[in-house]
C-alpha cells in the first residue's frame, strides 16, 4: 500500500503571501520527487455564485454554511483521494479562515467550529501573519488583480481577522509564521518548519 500523504494549510489575511508560497512549496517538493498538489479554499464556484445570487440575504452566518459545504465537497472529491494516493496536499486557505473571517463578522466561533467539524483536521496548519496594511498594500501592487472577494479586504474587519488567527495561534491550532520579512526568508521558514514536523514521513 502507498504511504499516506500529508495535509497541509496555509492561512492568513490578504496579501499574506499565501498563493505564493503554498505554490512555491509544491514546486519545491516536486522537484525532489515527491507527489504534491495545491488546491484552495473556497474550491467551487457552486458555493460561491449561490452566495453572489443571494447577496440581499448573505450573512456571516450564510456565508459559513456556504464554505463548509464547499469544504467537505473538497475533503471528500481532492483532499482525501490525493492523500490516500501519497500526495503532499498544499491548502491555501481552509476552516481556519472560516472562524476567522466569519468570526470577525460575527459568527459564533464555536458554532463555526462546529459546523466544520466533519472536514478533516490537517496534519500542519500554517498561519502567515501580516498586519493588514502591508497585505491590503501589496495586493494592490497587483496590476490586474480582480479580487474575487473584495467585501473582505477591509481594514477594520482584517484587523478582528488577525485578532482571531492570532488566538488560534495561542490555543496551538495554527502555527505562526513571520510573514512580514522578505519572501525569500518566509518561503525557507515554512518549508523548515514542515521538514522538521515530518522529519520521519520525508527519510522513509
Ligand atoms: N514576504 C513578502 N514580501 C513582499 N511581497 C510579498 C511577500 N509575500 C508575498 N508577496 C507579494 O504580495 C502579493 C500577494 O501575495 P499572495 O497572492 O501570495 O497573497 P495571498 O495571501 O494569497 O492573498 P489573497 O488572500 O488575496 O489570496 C503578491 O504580489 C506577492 O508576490
Ligand atoms: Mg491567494
């Protein structure tokens, strides 16, 4: 039977740098041979466009049911087959933005918790930190960005973002990673801390 593969999430605000080194990072382990996939939360714009059509009702109650539908749609269709065939699976964003953005528009945390509880727990989960300006910043940069969920990227609400990434930090749910620091420097710190959380899954 093939060895497992690993599960792996990448969190933090807009402009964290996610995409790019969730990317990054499956490059970086398909050049040494190993079978890896990134993917991405919210994964189907099924989910998505209901909430566009809906938006006179949305809510951040709605808006949590939405993406945990999606999710387990994604657990069950490309996260659990990819692992179950010995994939590295690189998740850029998953439960964790829905307690944090859903939480930071008022959602009960643990409710959000609790309507996620069917998705499977990652075996890393990474939180890229940036302050909300630096990420709104770099975003904006971007030339041809098109934001595909602009009523998040806002400063005050990123701010309450932060706040509840930074307390799954505390209670040990996501790992923190400086994301303030050049590129160069985050990409070699998150792929450091994954060679030494899976030290034995990489030497067999
Ligand atoms: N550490 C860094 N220093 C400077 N620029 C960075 C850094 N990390 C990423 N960037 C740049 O910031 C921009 C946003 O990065 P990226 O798209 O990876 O963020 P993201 O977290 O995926 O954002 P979103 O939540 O909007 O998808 C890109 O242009 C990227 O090149
Ligand atoms: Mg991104």
């Amino acid at each position: 039977m093939a060895k497992k593969g690993l599960i792996i999430v990448i969190e933090g605000l807009d402009g964290a740098g996610k995409t790019t080194v969730a990317k990054w990072l499956v490059e970086y382990f398909r050049s040494r041979g190993y079978k890896a996939l990134y993917t991405y939360e919210p994964n189907e714009s099924l989910f998505v466009d209901a909430l566009k059509k809906h938006g006179d009702v949305r809510s951040a109650e709605l808006d949590a049911l939405a993406y945990a539908a999606d999710r387990l749609v994604h657990v069950r269709k490309v996260i659990l087959p990819a692992i179950e065939d010995g994939y590295i699976v690189i998740v850029d964003r998953y439960y964790y933005s829905s307690i944090a953005y859903q939480g930071a528009q008022g959602a009960p945390i643990e409710w959000v918790m609790e309507v996620n509880k069917y998705a499977v727990k990652p075996d890393l989960a990474i939180y890229i930190d940036v302050d909300p300006v630096t990420g709104l910043e770099r975003l904006a940069r971007e030339s041809n960005r098109k934001p595909r969920f602009p009523e998040y990227e806002k400063i005050n609400l990123l701010k309450k973002v932060r706040e509840i990434y930074l307390s799954l930090v505390e209670r040990g749910e996501l790992i923190f990673i400086d994301g303030s620091r050049d590129l160069e420097s985050v990409k070699q710190d998150v792929l450091n801390t994954i060679l030494s959380r899976f030290r034995s899954w990489f030497s067999t």
